[in-house]
C-alpha cells in the first residue's frame, strides 16, 4: 500500500534528519524528503525575536511543493505553524505529529489541561544554559524513558550531531511558545496526532480528545513505545502512516 502525495519529514529539538530515517526505510514505497533544521543563525535570531517567518521560510525551500508534513516533537509543532501560515499553508496538504501536540507545555493560558508540566522544561532551560552538554545528554535520557530497549534508543539518539548553542536555545524558546490550538479547533487539513503510550514527554490524548472533535483530526497511541518509535517501533509506525494517508 503506497500514496500517491509526497512526505516531508521534520526533526525534533537538536535532531538531525537522520534521526527520522528508520521510518523513512519502512516507508520504501513513498517519496519521502528528510528536512534538516537551517543552521543559518539570522533565521533562528528572528525566531527569537518572535518572527516564526524566516525559519519557515527555510524549510519551505528544501521542499516547495506540496506534500504531508510529519513532524517530531519540536518538528510538530513547527510543521502545525507552516500548515496555519497564510502564505506557506498550501504546501502542507496533510499533518501528522509524532509525540507532540498544539502545544508543548501545560499553561492557564491554554484551551485545556494538557501537556508537559511547565517547571520541567523551565528547569531543564536552566540548567542549559549552565550546563548545556550535560542538560544534552539528560535530555536524551529523557527521551529513551518508555522505550523497552532504552539503552539502544538512547545509543540512536546519542548518534545525532546536535544543532549549534544559539539553535538550541531558540528550540527551547519555541517549544515554550508555540502552539496551534486554533488549528485543532478549526483544522483546514487532516490531522494526525501520533503518540507512544509511554511517552515522558507527551501526554496521553483523552484531555484533548475530550475538547477538540472533528472529522479532520485523528488520534493514534503505539503500543510498547515511547517518544522515539521511529526507533522502537517504526513499523508499527508506518503502518498507521499509510493506513491514515490512504484514506486522503
């Protein structure tokens, strides 16, 4: 079973594109582009400075066409920002977040309960900002929490090249910023929201099952994984990819 609409893949925080080839090689029938993140430090400045645009931009040059975007973690939520720009959305025909959501963070300000407790991502950008090798490596650690063979996850992970300093710390900013909650109350496109059922970093999806129904939006939780199955299970991954993208 292949579709005929291309792929997009975006990495999460700090990740390469090679972190999404495992899912890439399960998907041998579908033309598949792996995006890498822009290391061009004006774009990620103005990203900073609240300008979302110019990152976009670079993205939307490694693949101009339309195509399904997936994105992963950070990825997701980047991906869900291109899907809602008036200028870039129609390059991104359908959205799948693999372990994110509209948002990142839990907060009063969002629409209901749901995502990372905040003081945990506020305490891990502090001790970045100390430490950033060691809040590196914690992070990975963090991620392979959930996978039964964590410590092979882990050694996948630790594979990645990380992103240069000034890229990290606005992946951070981001991830505390964005959200898309108007695209999941209104969504324009179909949605697939992605997650392991032992993932740290992403909650389970019944509170935001509960406060967001539409046709456009579907919910998918991975058995025996957590925020990486494209390293733990990346078939079982494809295998909800393809079911969900032939039904477009």
């Amino acid at each position: 079973m292949t579709t005929t609409l291309p792929w997009v893949f975006l990495p999460g925080w700090g990740m390469t594109a090679a972190s999404l080839q495992p899912l890439r090689e399960q998907l041998s029938g579908e033309k598949i582009t792996l995006l890498e993140w822009p290391d061009d430090p004006e774009c990620w400045r103005q990203a900073e400075a609240g300008n979302l645009d110019a990152l976009l931009m670079r993205l939307a040059e490694q693949y101009p066409q339309p195509a399904l975007w997936l994105g992963w973690s950070l990825g997701g939520l980047v991906a869900a920002k291109m899907a809602e720009h008036h200028q870039l959305g129609q390059l991104v025909t359908g959205l799948v977040s693999l372990g994110a959501g509209p948002w990142f963070v839990a907060g009063k300000d969002r629409p209901c309960h749901w995502g990372l407790n905040p003081a945990e991502l506020k305490a891990f950008v502090r001790g970045f900002k100390k430490q950033p090798e060691q809040a590196w490596q914690h992070f990975l650690n963090w991620q392979s929490l959930g996978e039964p063979e964590g410590n092979r996850v882990l050694a996948r992970l630790q594979a990645q090249k990380p992103w240069p300093t000034f890229a990290l710390n606005t992946g951070l900013q981001l991830l505390q910023q964005l959200q898309a909650a108007e695209l999941l109350k209104n969504p324009s496109l179909p949605w697939l929201l992605v997650r392991g059922e032992d993932d740290p970093l992403c909650e389970p999806w019944s509170a935001l099952q509960e406060a967001y129904a539409s046709e456009n939006v579907s919910w998918v939780t991975l058995q025996a994984c957590g925020h990486a199955p494209q390293f733990s299970e990346p078939q079982q991954l494809a295998n909800q990819l393809l079911a969900w993208s032939s039904r477009l």
